[in-house]
C-alpha cells in the first residue's frame, strides 16, 4: 500500500473512530444535565466493568487474526480457531462477571440485576472483537469505518430520543450502549465468501492461541490502563466524584480516537516493512500526531467542560486537563503496540503494557485515597508513560544503531519525508 492510500485510509479511520467520541462529546450534556452527578456514576458503574470484561472475552484474538490474515493465513482456518477460542473464552468471562456482580457493585445494590442481564453482551462482543481483527487483517477499513458509524449514530438517536421522553436513566443508557454495538457489528459482515487464493502462512488452533495469548496480556493490560481508573474508583469515591471523573474521561477521549485506527495501520505496515528504520520513523510520527491532538484539547477544556455539561460539573475540568495528557501517551503506546506486533514482537508489547497497569494499580489507590479523583488521573498519567518507555526500548532493539530518542522524539524533516512520499519528484 502506498503513502497517500494510507493516509486516505488512516483520515476516513479516523473520521470513523472519532465518531464514537464525538457522539460521547455531544450526548455527554445531555446525560449530565438528564441524570445529574449521581446518576451519570451510576452509568459508569454499570458499563465500566463491561468495557474492562470485554478484553479478558476476546483474549487476544483481533491482533491475532488481522496478524494472520495480514501475514497470508487462510481466512476461513483463522475464522473457525478465533470462534472456538473466543466462544469459550467470551462465555466464562460473562458468567464470572454474573456470579462476581454483588462484590463488584456493592456500593450500587440497586443496580445488580440489570447487571447480570447486561453481562450477556460481553459473549457477543468478544465475537465482534474477533471479526474486527478479521476485517482488519483484510484491509476492509471500511467495513470496519461503517461499523463505528453505525454503533455511533445508533447511540445519539438514542440518547436524543430517550431524553426527548424524558425517559433517560442510567439502566436505559446502559442497555441502548450495548444493543446499539450489537446491532452495529452487521457491517462487518461479509456477504461474499473469502477469496480462493491459496494460503502463504500456516496456522493451527495450537499456534493461534499461543499467539493470541501473547498479545491477549497486552490487550488486557492496555484495556486496564484505559479503564481501571474508573473501575477502582467505583468503591473508593462518591457517586458524584465517579460522575465528574466519568464526564472528564468523555471530554479526554476525543483526541484519543485516531490511534486504535493508527495501530491498525503500523501493523499492517511492520508486517510488510524491510527497512527497519520505518518502524522509527512511524513512531515519531505517531508522537506528532499526539502532541498535536493533545495540546489544544487541553488547552480548551477551561470553556468546553462548563460550556457543555453546565456549571455543575467545573470540578471535571482539571481532572480533563490531566487526562488529556494520559491520552496522549496512551495513544502513543497504542501506535508502538501496533509496530510491536506487526514486527513480531508481542509479548514485548504486551509485557510494556503489563508494567503500566502494575504501577496503575500500585499508584491509584493510595493517591486517589488521598488527593481524590485528580490523584487517580495524575496515577494514569505516571503509569502510561512508564508503559511507553519500556515499549520504546524494545522497539529500538529492532533498528540497528537505534537510539531511544530515534523512536520517540519528533523531528523537523520527518513531515518533509511525509511530503516527499505523498508527492514523489518527477523523473
């Protein structure tokens, strides 16, 4: 794949991830003004644990097969193994998150029961999961961009139209979340049967999951950083300190939507590289996009945070502030992630990402014990960076004479080689 088609499909990815985000940004107002402090932690309460229990259901299958896809296996073989594993591992998930949901709610007793039936969404998803890595592997970005459309636009008709009958709740939001990105995963369905080209990379149930259990810890570990936060504070914090933390973590995310899109496109790209000071190049090049993603954002969350969601929720602004910050460098991490893996390397990738959700959880709980949700934000910003580090260093092992600051530090003639290819000089 050339320059500019990456880019194009790098653009529409992104556009397509951001919708989510940007849906999150809009109806955000409307369900802090609609539910209140108190109401919006309950919601996160309810779908926190969901979205942490979706990675333990895929255990590692996406990255596995768009890896194997991508590297020539045969479609139909990675179809029938991912399935197997992520059937048996999306069922033990939703039944443990069902026998476990009176300890994990035990400050919300109210909310059990719906929670038990929402459990059962977690099985699904790790299928949908799993399909997504199929797609991925594919190059169908936009099977994949259709898909984030739909889950979308799905949620903001539904979020408007609970709140245009005054019916919103944190259960109804909870359960229109899930069925939405049910409903959503049709797009990746493929009416047409893969192609009949003989395969060039062999894979068994054996290897595929030796593989997706390789890259199962990282997406665990990077699922935590994303989400723990929020998980542990639902038994330390109020419910309205949950609700201002969950209404910062709407605002930080919009920056983040371009990088599981970026990640796809680094692997797909390190799988096929020859040159090994690719690998340093896109890195930095990730770092740019980040920092120019990041810095704005925060600079305007003074004014977007009271502007959107009312003057009830000014103690989010700084906690936004921070996060933003957290965002960059989980995305950041996300992007080497990609070049780990399409290199090969995933378990140096998942082994980065296991050491951000140790310090993570070594770090929150005393700090948000002490200083509150901006102590737990200030543990996501120290934790992603620690992570960042150590899969910078790996990836410098790949590039001969490489040094540290080759992979995460940007220069000034990286865009101009970023122009030279999109526009390559006539002969």
């Amino acid at each position: 794949m050339n320059l500019p088609e990456s880019l194009r499909d790098l653009a529409a990815g992104a556009a397509a991830s951001a919708a989510y985000p940007l849906v999150s940004l809009a109806t955000g107002p409307i369900l802090a003004r609609g539910l209140g402090p108190e109401g919006r932690g309950e919601l996160a309460a309810l779908l926190t644990p969901l979205t942490v229990a979706d990675a333990f259901a895929a255990v590692g299958t996406p990255l596995a097969a768009a890896f194997y896809v991508r590297a020539g296996a045969d479609v139909r073989k990675v179809r029938r193994i991912g399935l197997l594993i992520v059937s048996v591992s999306g069922t033990l998930t939703a039944a443990t998150l069902i026998i476990l949901a009176d300890f994990i709610l035990s400050s919300y007793a109210d909310l059990v029961p719906l929670f038990r039936w929402l459990c059962i969404g977690v099985a699904l998803g790790a299928v949908i999961e799993f399909y997504r890595g199929i797609r991925a592997g594919q190059e169908a970005y936009g099977r994949l961009n259709l898909n984030l459309w739909l889950g979308a636009l799905g949620r903001l008709v539904g979020v408007v139209a609970l709140a245009y009958m005054d019916e919103l709740t944190p259960g109804r939001v909870a359960f229109l979340s899930i069925a939405t990105g049910l409903l959503a995963a049709l797009a990746l369905i493929k009416r047409k049967p893969p192609g009949t080209a003989p395969p060039t990379r062999f894979v068994d149930l054996r290897e595929m999951t030796r593989f997706s259990l390789r890259t199962w810890f990282g997406v665990l570990a990077s699922s935590f950083a994303a989400r723990l936060d929020q998980f542990l504070l639902i038994t330390i914090v109020t419910r309205d300190e949950l609700g201002y933390y969950a209404v910062a973590v709407t605002a930080a995310q919009v920056p983040m939507a371009v990088f599981p899109v970026l990640q796809r496109q680094l692997l797909n790209r390190a799988v096929t590289v020859s040159d090994p000071r690719e690998l340093a190049l896109s890195s930095r090049l990730a770092v740019a996009l980040a920092l120019g993603l990041c810095i704005p954002c925060a600079l305007l969350m003074p004014i977007l945070v009271p502007l959107l969601f009312g003057d009830e929720f000014t103690p989010s602004v700084h906690l936004a502030q921070i996060l933003i910050i957290a965002a960059a460098l989980w995305g950041v991490g996300q992007s080497l992630t990609g070049l780990l893996v399409g290199s090969g390397r995933p378990g140096r990738a998942s082994w980065g990402d296991g050491l951000g959700v140790i310090a993570l959880f070594v770090l929150i709980l005393p700090l948000a014990h002490w200083f509150g949700p901006i102590g737990a934000a200030g543990a996501v910003v120290a934790s992603n960076a620690l992570s960042v580090m150590f899969k910078a260093s790996q990836l410098r092992r790949a590039i001969p004479g490489g040094r540290l600051l080759d992979i995460v530090v940007p220069r000034m003639r990286d865009m101009g080689e970023v122009r030279r290819r999109i526009r390559p000089r006539k002969p």
